[in-house]
C-alpha cells in the first residue's frame, strides 16, 4: 500500500512536517509506503480553467503536478498538512490541489483522505474544512482522528509541546491504514460501488 503525503509549509521540517512525521511512522512500521512532497517551497500556478486537462489527460500547466498525479493513481491514501493563513490553508497548497484533482484522470473513489491543519493560535477549523471538501467531492473516504486534526505551535518545533495534536495524527493514520485494509478487502470481493453518469445542473440558464 502507499500513501502520499503533501506538506504545504514553506518550513519543510517545520510543524506541519511534524505531524505528518507522527503518522509516517504508525504507516511505515506496517509496511506502506509514503511518499512525501513539499508544496510550500515551489512556485505553484493556480488553475486557469481552460479545461486543457480534458483533452491532454495531465495539466497543461506542467511542474510537478502531472507526476504527483501520477503518485495519487498509484496511492491508496493521502494527507495533506496545512499551515493557516488568514483562516485558510496556504495558497500554494490550494492551488495544487486545485490542479491535481481537476486533471488527475484517475478514479478517486476509495481512496482514502485526511488532513491536518497548524496554527499558532485559531482558524485550524476552517482550514482543515477547505482541505476535506476536497475529498468529499471526489468519493474518498476521510479518516478521521479522535478531535479536529490541529496542531498548534508558531516557531519550528513548536508542535512537539502539542502532545494531543501529535497523538491525533498517530490515531488518523492508524484509521486510515485499518480503512485502506478494509476497502481492498472489499473491492476484492464486492469490486467499487456501481456509478452513474454524472449530471451537472446550472442554477441560471
């Protein structure tokens, strides 16, 4: 099994690398995979809408993002850590997930997702909401912890004094390692769920 995890902080061995330090650890020792890429060091281009990925099968816009999409067809799960900004995740992390689920050209569906969110002090909420819709849209399951996945710290290594911050991101890998389990027993003998065609509704005609 693999798992790619995306840290969104310019602080590549800052907090947000250090939650993602905590669950790496519960899925290494059974055995997955992780792949981690850090988003918050790279110059990331919004998505353009230009539906280029439609017709290319991969973003137009190039960078990393084709190869990472590549990593999430090839994943069973993923987590994303965000530190906020102004009660969001950082803007590099939205527009790299912008353009990775738009043209990933992959079924998503039972793939399973989580989130963690770091703040010194509020808007971990909102944050880790933004991140979550992600996948909700995309019919992945979300593991979940025992609280809303924060961690709280300012300067590097601040998350360490955090200890339930830190216990709940090694309680999300493990539901996430016992979903994955789960799901490729049940797509072994069930296969995915039956999909429809998907209708798309606009409010103004």
């Amino acid at each position: 099994m693999k798992v790619l995890l995306i840290n969104g902080s310019p602080r590549t061995d800052g907090n947000c690398a250090r939650l993602l330090d905590e669950a790496t650890q519960i899925l290494t020792a059974e055995g997955v995979e992780v792949v981690r890429y850090d988003v918050g060091t790279k110059d990331i281009r919004g998505c353009i809408a230009c539906g280029g990925c439609a017709q290319k099968g991969e973003c137009v816009l190039g960078g990393d993002v084709p190869a990472l999409a590549k990593e999430l067809a090839s994943s069973d799960g993923m987590i994303v850590a965000s530190p906020v900004y102004y009660a969001s995740p950082n803007g590099s992390v939205i527009a790299l997930l912008d353009r990775l689920f738009m043209s990933a050209n992959c079924d998503l569906r039972m793939k399973v997702g989580a989130s963690f969110a770091v703040a010194r002090r509020a808007g971990t909420v909102a944050s880790f909401d933004v991140l979550n819709k992600y996948y909700t849209i995309n019919q992945m399951p979300i593991a979940s912890g025992r609280y809303w996945n924060n961690g709280f710290g300012r300067g590097k290594g601040e998350v360490l004094g955090d200890e339930e911050g830190l216990q709940n991101a090694r309680f999300v890998a493990r539901n996430m390692l016992f979903l994955m389990r789960s799901i490729a027993l049940g797509k072994e003998k069930y296969g995915l769920p039956n999909t429809e065609t998907v209708k798309r509704t606009n409010y103004i005609r």
